[in-house]
C-alpha cells in the first residue's frame, strides 16, 4: 500500500506538471510526447487537478471572532442572497449546512 507521503508527494508532481501544460499552450498529446509521459495517465491527473481547483474556489475562510449566544451573523452570497442568522444554532447550522453540501 503506498503511504500518504508518496500519495501526496506524487500529487504535487502531477499537478505541477499540469501547470506546466497549461501555461504551455500546446495540445494535450503535443504536450504529453514532448514529456513521454502517457496521455492516459496525463488525463486521469488533469481531471483531478480541476477537480481540486474547483473545490478550493468554491470556500473561503470564515473567522468567527465572537461566539456568544447573542450574536448575529450574516453571509452575502455572490448571487444577492443574504442569509441571517442568530447565536450558537446559526453556527450549528452553518456547519450542518456545509458538511451536506461537501457530502461529509
């Protein structure tokens, strides 16, 4: 079984290489003979590039400086939508929310 080091380290290989391809401006079989580097295995890596950048768009840090039973909480979505909420249950909620959202 390979451990997460070797996952991880592979990981930021790959993706590195993806990088590179895109700021090369060649196709992906141009880019992948250049490389020697399989168009399969290439794919299989730029699905999961994309992937990881679409997840790491998506959320922003929430810091949350007071969290007492009184305070009041509002988030202004891109599309114009306001949502409020109020103490300790709008936290709870939020983080029900996004733990459904993520499938977690």
């Amino acid at each position: 079984m390979e451990s997460n080091v070797n996952k991880n380290s592979r990981q930021q290989e790959m993706f590195k290489i993806i990088e590179a391809y895109e700021q090369s401006g060649q196709t992906q079989r141009a880019f992948c003979k250049e490389r020697e580097l399989a168009i399969t295995t290439f794919l299989y890596w730029l699905r999961k590039y994309r992937k990881e950048k679409i997840k790491s768009d998506l959320f922003i840090p929430l810091n949350i400086l007071n969290r007492d039973s009184n305070s009041h909480y509002r988030i202004d979505l891109p599309n114009g939508i306001i949502i409020h909420l109020n103490g300790s249950e709008g936290l709870k909620l939020i983080s029900e929310l996004i733990s459904h959202v993520c499938g977690k």
